[in-house]
C-alpha cells in the first residue's frame, strides 16, 4: 500500500468532485412585501367647524344648537348653513327630528361616514319609486331634485337613470345630456347603442 501525504489525498479527490458552480450570497433574501391597500384616512373634525347642512323644507327653518346654544337659521328650502360639528353630532345621537324627519339634509360624506346608522337612514330614506319620480319631472326640476339629494341617493339613482337610459324608458336627448352632466357619466353613448 502506497503511502500518500496530505497534499496528494487532497489533489486526488479533489479531481474525482464534479465541479458546479455556486454562486456565493452574502445577503440575506429579501422577503417580497405584498403591498396591502391601505385603508382611507377617516376625517377629524373640530368640535368647532362648520359642517355644511341644506334645508329640505319650504319657509325658514331654526335650530338651536344643542351644545353652544347658537342659533341657525335657513331661509328657504335648499339653503346651506354651517352646523357646527359638536351641535350636529349631538342631533345624531339624540336622533332628533332635525336629523331624521328630516328637516336637512348633511352635505359631507365624511361626516355621514361616521355613523353607521345615519349612512342607512340616508340609503334607505329613498324608495326606487320616489326616484324613479324624480327622473319623470321636467329637466330644470329633475335637477334640481337631484342636486337636493345625498349622495347615496344620487348613487343609487345613477344605477336607476342608466337602466332607464339603456331600456329606452329616458330618451330625451335634453334630459340625457342634463343626468351626464350631473353623474359625470356618458349615457348618450348607452343611448346611442340601444337605438
């Protein structure tokens, strides 16, 4: 048997190993982040600012608010008036008439957002029938009506007017025109399809 020194084995078996290659990586693998839609920002507001508030009564309506004892007042139906936040929101919770019979209508989504049970107050407030109504007024009432609206309500008679539109049930060119401009939508074009 052949003595071998340190220097041969090593030489030896290192020529009967398969060479591959391996490439070297010191850094550590980086985990892909998965991005997650980060949820929106809900809006705070000031006890003291002014949340915007249309009248949906004919004549002057008044309101003392609960909190500061301010008085508001709105001449005729559609006028806006700031409520201050603190005075509304204890309206809300309180349920009161004002809110809920209602005499005015909130004009900030944000606000609105806020309580659960307002939103759906606001949703189901508007029957399909009483839209659909709205839609069958002439152009400058119909708009008027709508601009009056929540949004919600102006969603939810979006969906109904472009039914309407495609079922040929709206074809007045003039009253299409108005609801696109009002939606910012393009129903000509469904109009124009269904022909």
């Amino acid at each position: 048997m052949a003595k071998y020194n340190a220097k041969e084995t090593i030489e030896k078996n290192t020529d009967s190993v398969d060479e591959t290659k391996v490439e070297k990586n010191d850094s550590p693998k980086k985990e892909e982040k998965k991005s997650t839609p980060k949820p929106a920002k809900k809006k705070t507001f000031d006890p003291s600012e002014g949340i915007k508030c249309r009248s949906v009564v004919t004549g002057q309506l008044f309101l003392e608010g609960f909190k500061t004892k301010m008085p508001y007042q709105w001449t005729n139906y559609g006028d806006v008036v700031e409520v201050e936040y603190r005075d509304l929101q204890a309206l809300v919770l309180q349920k009161s008439g004002y809110v809920f019979n209602p005499f005015f209508i909130i004009d900030d989504e944000d606000f609105v957002e806020e309580f659960p049970f307002l939103k759906k107050f606001y949703e189901q407030n508007y029957t399909v029938k009483e839209l659909n109504d709205i839609l069958q007024h002439p152009v400058e009432q119909m708009i008027s009506e709508i601009n009056a609206l929540p949004k919600s309500a102006v969603d939810t008679l979006m969906k109904i007017a472009s039914n309407q539109v495609a079922l040929g049930q709206i074809d007045s060119v003039k009253k299409i025109k108005a609801l696109d401009e009002i939606f910012d939508t393009d129903l000509n074009l469904i109009s124009e399809i269904t022909r």
